[in-house]
C-alpha cells in the first residue's frame, strides 16, 4: 500500500506529520468484457446502527477496453460519466457505458 507523509502541514486539524493512506491502484482488477467497472449501490445506517440496503443499483463501465500500460488513457480508467462521455466509442457497447 503506497502512503504519503505530509510535513510541515496540517490537514482538518490534524497534527503535523501524520502518515495518511491517499490512494492504492489496483494492478489486476475484475473486468466485464475486458473493462473496468464500478458498482453503485445505496446503503443508510442510522444512529440506532440500522442499515438499509437499496436493493436497485448499477454498474459504469469504461468505454475502451483495460490495458495495465496505458495508465494516461482515461477511458480505459476511469469510470465516471463526466470522463467516459467524451470518449469516441461512448454508448457504442450500453447505453450510456
């Protein structure tokens, strides 16, 4: 897991000099057909630790297939709408990837 160490900063109050897990990349992630994926969901947990699970959710898919060496191409990616409806084969495997 990569980290990152700020010095010299405080982050929401925190003190200085905190190690904070940012991001870690996934090298082999699961693919639908050759492509990224996420999945939404809804949940709620209330004050009494209830949790509510919606039962309708969806999947977003890249537009263009996954390439591990191709970490400056978008849409192989990155998942969300506002990146994927740029791209030329947007729509063309679902409505709307």
């Amino acid at each position: 897991m990569q980290a990152q160490v700020l010095k010299g900063q405080t982050v929401g109050g925190l003190p200085e000099q905190k190690t904070f897990v940012i991001q870690k990349y996934i090298e082999s992630p699961f693919l639908i057909h050759k492509r990224k994926f996420d999945i939404r969901v809804w949940v709620l947990l209330n004050q009494d630790m209830d949790l509510f699970f919606f039962r309708e959710g969806y999947l977003r898919l890249s537009s263009a297939e996954y390439k591990p060496d191709s970490l400056a191409d978008d849409f192989v990616h990155l998942t969300n709408q506002a990146i994927q409806k740029n791209c030329p084969d947007y729509g063309s495997k679902e409505d709307g990837n």
